[in-house]
C-alpha cells in the first residue's frame, strides 16, 4: 500500500509538471525551428548594432528586394535610400550630440514554411542636444522570409500609443508655450495700437471742441 501511495503520488506530481507548461511553450520548444529563431535573433541584433551606432550600411543586406516598412510615423519606406534619409531625419532633428538607442524584444513568432511572423516591440531612448530624454516603447509586426538559407526583412508595420507618448505631450506642452507667448506679445501690441488711436482720437475731439 505504500508503495502505491508513493507510486501515486510521483505520478501526480509529473502530470502537474507537464500541466503546468502552456501549448504555447511546448510548440515553441518542439516545434524543430530553433535554428532559424536563433538566425531571426541574430538579425535583430544586427539591426540593433547597425542603428545604434549609425553604421546604416549594416541595415542593407536585411531586407528584400521589394521591402516595405511602416515607420511609427506612419510613414510607408520602400527603398533603402529612403530609410537612410529617414534616419538621418531622425538624427538630425536630436542634434548636434543627441543620441538614440534601441532594444528589440520579440514576444512570439509563428513559422508558416519559409515565412515567419513575428510580434514585440521595442525599448526605444532618444536623448535631444537640448538635454531632453524620452523613452517610447512602439509595437511591431514583421513578416520575414526565407531567401536562398538567409532570413530577410519582407514587410514591417510599427506602431505608436499618440495619446500617451512623452515625447507628443512634451512637444504640445512646448507649442502651448509658444502659442502664448505669441498670444501675449500680440495682446500687448495690440493694446499699444488701440491706446495711441485713443489718444489721437481724443486729441482730435479737444481741437474741434
């Protein structure tokens, strides 16, 4: 008898082990595609390091032919000369000395033969030339496909939270300032112009009296 109780109870304990893994865990552990999870890794990483480190020359060999990516700012690039320019936009509008780094973190990726797609987002930091710092965390689709063994960069749709974004509400803040400042000046312009057409007026009034 108390070898059946011991015998129950490892059995029990190995079912609860085996429950306690999701479907999705076991898919993504048995599923024979770790080599091509770890080439989309390592193209991550190379985006990263190529970004980072303003060597855009390394984001080339990433993509297709006939790619296409949707930046954060809904802006839609089909040619690498166009992503060059996009970030040296980027760049340019940080500064002299401003800095941009970002983190790639994949949540899922669902192989459909020589197709992958993949969800996540990244951990994105600008620093401004100003001395300003935001941190944004955009969300991403990317479908990927296989070329001749190499995993390439076919289509990339990033997205953006413009309701709850450090950077929008910053600029907002700034053009309220602005808007202001100007609304101020003009007040007071204004009133100097509507005080000396008084003057004149009264003026005008006491000679014809």
């Amino acid at each position: 008898m108390f070898r059946e109780n011991r015998f129950l109870s490892r059995l029990l304990f190995a079912v609860a082990m085996f429950l306690s893994f999701s479907p999705a865990v076991l898919a993504a552990g048995n599923d024979g595609r770790d080599a091509d999870r770890d080439a989309l890794r390592k193209l991550s990483a190379t985006y990263e390091d190529a970004v980072n480190n303003s060597d855009l020359k390394k984001l080339k060999p990433l993509f297709t032919e006939d790619f296409s990516v949707v930046m954060e700012s809904s802006e839609e690039i089909k040619s690498f000369d166009n992503l060059e320019a996009f970030w040296k936009r980027i760049w340019g509008v940080l500064g002299s000395g401003g800095r941009y780094h970002v983190k790639v973190i994949t949540d899922r990726t669902d192989f459909f033969g020589d197709l992958a797609v993949s969800r996540g987002y990244t951990e994105e930091s600008f620093h401004t030339a100003s001395g300003k710092d935001y941190a944004v965390q955009p969300r991403w689709t990317v479908i990927t496909c296989k070329q001749n063994g190499e995993w390439k960069i076919f289509r990339v749709q990033g997205t953006i939270n413009a309701l709850d974004n450090p950077a929008i509400t910053d600029m907002v803040k700034q053009a309220r300032i602005l808007f202001g400042t100007v609304g101020a000046i003009l007040g007071l312009g204004l009133g100097f112009v509507l005080r000396g057409f008084l003057i004149k007026r009264k003026a005008r009034d006491s000679a014809v009296a």
